[in-house]
C-alpha cells in the first residue's frame, strides 16, 4: 500500500501485532470500511530470535492482536524475524517473498490476497 505507515524498524514482534496494527487499522476508516463484516483469525509463526506465534482477529472492520496461538486459524503465514522486518520496512515485497519461499502460507490462501488491507 503507498503511503502506508511504517512501523519502526525496532518494533517487537509482540507490540507490532498486539498494539501497532490494531491501532493503524482503528486509525483508517478507509481500511475498516474494505475489511468489512469478515471474521478470520491469522496465525503468525515468526522464526528466529525475537520470534513467536502471533495472532491477528479480524472481525467486523477492526483487528484484535494477540500472543500465542488461536482456537482456530484461517491462514497460518510462517516466516523468520529477518524477513518480517525486511516487509515491514518495504524493503521486500510479499509477493517476491513468497516466490523466493521466505514467506509459507496454508489454509485460505483467498484471505492471503487480502493481507494487505489488515498489515499493510
């Protein structure tokens, strides 16, 4: 997304899902709005050190974040520290992520197209 906020370069993986996110989603009307009434839950599996299991709950426009692992999950989204902070600075885009097998995804790989709306 141009123009999209960036997260500093030394956010943790827990204050990027639990407090940064939630909080640029609230902060966009526009991006509640394209979310819409969808409910889903994304599990994110960080490698590495500073890493961890993070879960994102999109519900009714708005984004929940949380440490741990969820009930359930709609798209599960494995990569390492390295590259999550390689996309969060824009220095990578997810597309070639994935292509370059840095990024895995499993489970509705349709709300994987829609990642962008709720990370950015």
């Amino acid at each position: 997304m141009a123009g999209r906020p960036l997260p500093p370069d030394d956010i943790a993986p827990d204050e990027f899902f639990t407090r940064w996110i939630p909080e640029i989603v609230a902060a966009d009307a526009e991006r509640r709005a394209r979310l819409g009434a969808a409910d889903h839950v994304l599990l994110f599996e960080l490698e590495g050190d500073g890493g961890g299991l993070f879960h994102l709950r999109v519900r009714e426009g708005l984004v929940e974040g949380y440490c741990g692992a969820p009930e359930r999950v709609d798209l599960r989204v494995r990569l390492d520290v390295v590259t999550w902070r390689e996309l969060n600075r824009g220095a990578l885009s997810a597309p070639e992520a994935f292509l370059r097998r840095r990024v895995r995804l499993e489970g509705n790989l349709a709300l994987a197209l829609k990642l962008h709306l709720i990370i950015g």
